[in-house]
C-alpha cells in the first residue's frame, strides 16, 4: 500500500503544468468608506506551519484512513506530489487574503477569483467505520478542525482544487483568492487551510459566519480585523 506523503518525502516531484484558463483577476469586494478592509467577515491570522504541525496534520489523515481501513491510491499521492512540488516553487510570505463564502454570496462577481469546491464534487462527509459509525457529525465541527481536513485531504478532487488554487494566484499575481461551497463552514475553510498550511504561510483568512469565526478563535487563531 502507498505510504502517506510527508513534507519529506518527494524531493523530486514532478512540476505542474499552469490552469489552461486560470483568471488573472482579483476577487472584486465591497469595502467600507475610507477602508481597505471587506465589509465581510472576520480576519484571522494563520501561522501553524512547520514539523510539528505537519506531523500533526499527517498524523490526523493516517488516524482516518486506519479507521476506515484504507490507504491512499496512486492518483491521491500523486496529487499531494504535485502541492508539495508547487510549494516547494512558491513564496510562502506572499501577502494573501483567502475568503470563506457561501454559495450565491453577493461578494463573488464576475471579477471574482475563485473556486467553488462543492460543484467540483469535495466532499467532508466522514466514510463510516466498520461500526457503523462517522469520525464526527458535521453540525459539530467546522474546515478549521483537523480532523475535517484530514477527510478532505484523501480527495485527490480537493488537493487538485488547492494546487489549482495556488496556480490561479501565482498567474494572476492576487492578493486576494476565495473559496466556496454551499454554507462556508466545512470543505472551503478546509481546502483555505490547507493551502495556508502548506503554501501560504503569513495567509489571512476571512471566515463569514459566526461558527466558522469562534471555532477559529477556539483553536488560537488570532484575530487581526
């Protein structure tokens, strides 16, 4: 069975090939009089990256597929070479602001950079273990926790989803980038943390619901709006 991909573990990986229509422009936000800050929303420092925390998130995905009984396949590693590869190639103090939106959200345009998470099929429903029973229930959890990344993070869907995100805001030279799905709250806050985690380290991230905003808080995330 393949193993689960480390930091470490692919210094060779090959390169990914550029979105064929990535969009250059930036998400395009309401902001307040004499503000640059989005009326949405609640900013939060991000910046749990190194060892530790890959051991931690690594450790997070292998205690899932242990209790479902299943390992990565090929396809899902190779897409965990290619971010790892693209990280590898990418300035992690880009100044970054990552927005959480729902689905019909005033905030996105036509202008908007962005991808929608839940028309690409991710999915943060937990598989069931021999028991019968899921890794946690969705109205106890959000993206922001680990064990909700660890679920989304064996879809080669959503890692391809965040690689395709960082292409996107490389190409177009952003600022800022968001993700959708349909209530904000689990597979977009988990592929926006993911991508900060991995990628994007000094990444601020917008959340815009109260439970997506006071789980960050919970968690030691900081505040900065």
């Amino acid at each position: 069975m393949p193993s689960l991909p480390t930091s470490r573990t692919f210094s060779t990986a090959p390169s990914l090939a550029a979105p064929s229509a990535a969009p250059r422009l930036e998400v395009s936000l309401p902001t307040a009089r004499n503000s640059t800050a989005p009326l949405l929303g609640r900013d939060f420092a991000y910046r749990t990256t190194g060892k530790s925390f890959s051991r931690t998130f690594w450790d997070s995905v292998e205690g899932y597929t242990d209790v479902i009984n299943t390992r990565f396949d090929t396809t899902v590693n190779q897409a965990w070479r290619n971010l790892l590869q693209a990280a590898s190639l990418t300035n992690p103090s880009r100044q970054l602001t990552i927005f959480i939106l729902a689905k019909g959200s005033p905030y996105l345009g036509q202008s908007s950079s962005f991808i929608d998470v839940h028309d690409l099929g991710v999915d943060a429903t937990p598989r069931l273990d021999p028991a019968g029973s899921p890794l946690y229930e969705m109205k106890e959890v959000t993206g922001i926790d680990l064990k909700v990344q660890a679920v989304v993070a064996t879809q080669k869907v959503a890692v391809d989803a965040i690689v395709r995100a960082r292409d996107m805001i490389e190409e177009g030279d952003l600022r800022h980038f968001a993700f959708v799905c349909s209530f904000a709250t689990h597979r977009s806050v988990a592929c926006a943390m993911i991508l900060a985690s991995f990628i994007y380290h000094e990444a601020a991230i917008v959340f815009c619901n109260r439970r997506t905003e006071n789980s960050a808080r919970d968690r030691g995330m900081i505040s900065i709006s």
